[in-house]
C-alpha cells in the first residue's frame, strides 16, 4: 500500500469512528476544576500527576505562543493542585504558579479582546476571587475590563430559575452556578457539554442532597475521559461530546482538499451525510446534539449537505442573521468572522444571495491582506483557508493577489505555516487548501510559485509524517485552546494527501498544475 492510499485508509477509518461522541484532547482548565470539585485526591493521584506535568517552564500552563489563554488554566490548575498538597510537586508547582500569575501582564486590564477564552468573563473573576481567599496578599491580575460584563451576565442569570437544557450559558455553569435546580443533565448525562460544568453541578448536588441524576453525571465525566485517549480517570477534555462538530467539519475539509468525492471514502461520508440529513432541522444544529443550535454548525452543515447532493433550506441559517451579519450564538457579546465565513459559503452553495456576509469576510481582513482576530481558532490560516474557499464558491473568475502573496511570504523556512513559534501540521495544511483553491485561477508564473511552496511542504510534512499519529498541539478556543483530535487528523491527512498529488501532477506536467 502506497502513502497515498495509507492516507484514505487511515481517513476512513477516522471517519467510521464518528459515532462515540467525538475525540478531544486532554484540557488543563477541565481536568483541574473537576479535580478540584471531586476533593477527594485518594483515587484521583495519577490525574493530579498529569496536571502537573503539563505546567511549563515558566510556571503557567498553556501555551507561551498565546498568553491570552493561560490565565484560566493556570488559575484552575493552582486552585486545584493547592488542595493536593502531600502530592509530589504540588506545593511546588503551586509555587510556580503564583509566581507566574503575579509577573503575568493583564490581558482585561482595560478592555476585553476579540478572541478571549469562551465564557472568560464569568470564569476569570470568579477563579480570581477565589484565589483571592486563599492566597490574600498575593499581587494578582484582577481582570477588571471582565468584571461589567460579569455583573451583567449574573443580572440576567439571576431572572431566570431554570435554563433550558444546551442553553450557552450551561457550558460556564462551573462560574455561577450554586443550585442544582438552574440546569438539569442533559441525554448524555451532561450540563453544557462541559464537563468542568457537570463536575460542579454534581458536586452541589451531592452536597445538597439532590441526587436522583448523579449517576448520569457520573457516567458522562468516565465518557468524557474516555474521549481524551489518556487512559487516565479524571482527565476530561474541554468540551464533551462533539457528536455535529466533529462529523460536520471532517467533511468539510475533505470538500477543502478535493476529497468529498473520493471512491475510497463514499461510504463513509455517506453514513455521516445521512445522519446530519436526519438531524438538521428547520432550528439548525448546534456542535452536540444536545446543544443549543448555532449558525457556525448549521451553515457548515448546509455546506456538506449540498455538496452531497441534498437539498436543505437555507431557513434554519437565516435565523442568525441580524441586519448583514450572522451571530454564532443569539446574544453573543462580538460577532465571528470564521462564523460568517461559513455562512457565505453554505449560501452560496446554496444558490443564495450573500452581499451583507461577502461584505463582512472581504472587510475583515487584517493589514496582510489575510484573516485573523478569529474568536473560534488561534490561527489566522484557518479562517483565510475557508474565507478563500467561501469567497471562490460560484465565482470561476475570482482572483486575490494580496491574499496569495501573504500565504506565499509566511510559509516559514522549515516548509510550513504556523501561527506560533513553529510550523504545524495542521496550520500547514490550511495553507495547502487556500492554495489550491488559488492554484487554479493564476496564470502559469504564479503557479509556479505556488508548486514551490506547496513541494517545501511536502518536504516539510513527510518528515513529520507517523501513522496513526494523535494531534497534540491545540489550536481551538474554547475556555483555553484545545484540540478536537479527529478534526485536526483529517485536516492533516488531507493536507497531506493533496500535497502527494500536486507533487505527482507537477512530475506529469513539468509545470505548477495543481491537483
């Protein structure tokens, strides 16, 4: 067997395998806040361990290419591992830690960036109060641009006894929440997807005798764990199950890659196409099937689905448009641009007028010409790929120098992209999709110029190659970045895959012909 056909085979597999709930990497912020609610450390000791062998250098956890996701985790991983004293390295990882959030800049200390962690106006202060009691004295940031947007939240929370199951705000429970009567487990035994959320709930529920549903919760957080691929109890991931999310944008990117409709991946995809066909409905889908619906899920769920040839309503879209953008979530404090990128593609493919969200994506560029400030992905190359791809759908004679020029000039040494220190298979693979898309539109120069870049990754990713191989690096913003595992191996196996072929088109063709 050839890599190319190791590549499918490896791909369908991973595609066969959507039906556990979804693949997510292990989660600091998690892992320490259901470390910190279950209180028992007896029993839990190797997650303990875990935690702390995830701290870096420097004292904080989370990665130092992005400062502005370490604050949460690092809160949690010390409010937990202070509780865990006896353990070794605890008292000096705790150490550590407030050394580092002591000499940390505050991110919120006079406004709240567009792509702060989910939830961080709730989480933040409330884990800064709490280390506050603890560790008075201690010169912490305090986050103060958070603490209105907080205030107003609670106000509202504070008018409502019951959230509907899925509802947004569940996701962030583990921050406000006290009384187990404000959610109740959802079919999958969770509160919000989240298992730091359901950790909490159940906690409070223990405590305060209500305990009919906390067998549910138990069994989602050992599920939970399971979908990490640790093997250790009581490391959860970030988000929890990914049941839409997952299925929805693999097939998406194998559309990026020119994969949708390859023979060796049809019964698969079409497993997954009957699925989605079954579950979207006139209200949209959301990234777990028991989660409120959003636009960024549904309008990829659209894409899909038409590019299989179905023929879904673009209602179940239109819900989230207010004036000329698209919300991923009623009520969200700023608008997505990876969002409304999605929303001009599956209206496009679907044959419908767009101008309000083309005009969006073609504004929302940075001054590279390229797309980033993305409050869903770290990297810039994740949004360009599909803002690339969107604004080209139905439009053969689409052109964009300044977008090509800034992709070509970012391609690092080594032969990839990255957003951080280093080049990633997975950032290295977008850059791969916006190419091709830009391949077929440029005269015979600058198509050369595109099969140079994409041979120095080739080079670059055969090198890195393993089969098999589980994505670590986490690129995905949540509460901090994570790494939706299946989601980040199609992208690279795709990348990949399409790399092989323009190698073998450019042999054939003594010229830059793309695949």
């Amino acid at each position: 067997m050839n890599l190319s056909e190791q590549i499918l085979s490896e791909m369908r597999h991973l595609l066969s395998d959507m039906s556990d709930g979804g693949s997510v990497g292990p989660s600091v912020y998690d892992t320490a806040r259901a470390l910190q609610f279950h209180g028992n450390v007896t029993g839990r000791q190797d997650a303990y361990a875990w935690l702390i062998a995830q701290q870096q250098a420097d004292g904080g956890w989370g990665s130092a290419d992005f400062p502005l996701f370490r604050h949460g985790p690092t809160w949690a991983a010390l409010l937990a591992l202070q509780r865990a004293d006896p353990l070794p390295g605890a008292a000096d990882a705790v150490h550590a830690a407030t050394r580092f959030l002591e000499r940390q800049p505050d991110p919120y200390a006079h406004a709240v960036p567009e792509d702060a962690p989910i939830g961080a106006e709730l989480i933040l202060p409330q884990l800064c109060d709490e280390a506050a009691s603890l560790l008075g004295g201690v010169a912490f940031p305090r986050h103060p641009a958070l603490l209105p947007l907080r205030q107003a939240c609670l106000a509202k929370l504070g008018a409502v006894a019951t959230l509907p199951s899925g509802h947004p705000l569940l996701h962030s429970w583990e921050a406000w929440g006290t009384s187990p009567a404000t959610a109740c487990p959802d079919d999958d035994g969770s509160i919000g997807i989240s298992p730091a959320a359901t950790a909490a709930w159940r906690a409070h529920a223990v405590t305060q005798g209500r305990t009919p549903h906390v067998g549910r919760t138990d069994g989602y957080l050992q599920a939970a764990s399971r979908a990490t691929r640790t093997g250790i109890e009581g490391v959860v991931p970030n988000v929890w199950p990914i049941n839409v999310f997952e299925p929805c944008w693999s097939l998406y990117t194998l559309h990026l890659a020119g994969l949708f409709a390859h023979p060796a991946l049809a019964e698969a995809v079409q497993v997954i196409i009957a699925q989605l066909d079954a579950r979207l409905g006139v209200r949209g889908l959301g990234p777990a099937l028991h989660f409120a619906a959003d636009a960024d899920d549904t309008a990829v769920a659209l894409c899909v689905l038409r590019l299989a040839g179905r023929d879904p309503a673009a209602d179940a879209l239109r819900q989230f448009e207010t004036g000329e953008l698209f919300v991923t979530f009623p009520g969200e404090r700023n608008a997505s641009v990876s969002t409304n990128i999605h929303a001009l593609h599956a209206l496009r493919i679907l044959g419908k007028p767009a101008a309000g969200a083309s005009a969006y994506v073609q504004a929302n560029r940075n001054a590279h010409s390229v797309w980033d400030n993305e409050k869903w992905h770290v990297s810039w190359l994740y949004p360009t790929a599909h803002a690339v791809a969107a604004l080209a759908q139905g439009n053969p004679h689409w052109r964009d120098e300044r977008a090509l020029a800034g992709l070509l000039r970012t391609q690092r040494d080594d032969g990839g992209w990255g957003a951080g220190r280093a080049s990633t298979f997975e950032e290295t693979a977008y850059a791969l999709f916006a190419l091709r898309v830009m391949d077929g539109r440029e005269a015979p120069a600058g198509r050369r110029r595109i099969a140079q870049a994409v041979a120095r990754a080739l080079k670059w990713m055969l090198a890195r190659h393993a089969a098999h191989a589980l994505p670590q690096t986490p690129l995905w913003i949540g509460k901090e970045l994570y790494c939706p595992t299946r989601v980040v191996r199609v992208a690279e196996l795709a990348g990949l895959w399409l790399a092989l072929c323009w190698g073998r088109h450019v042999s054939a063709e003594g010229a830059g012909a793309g695949p």
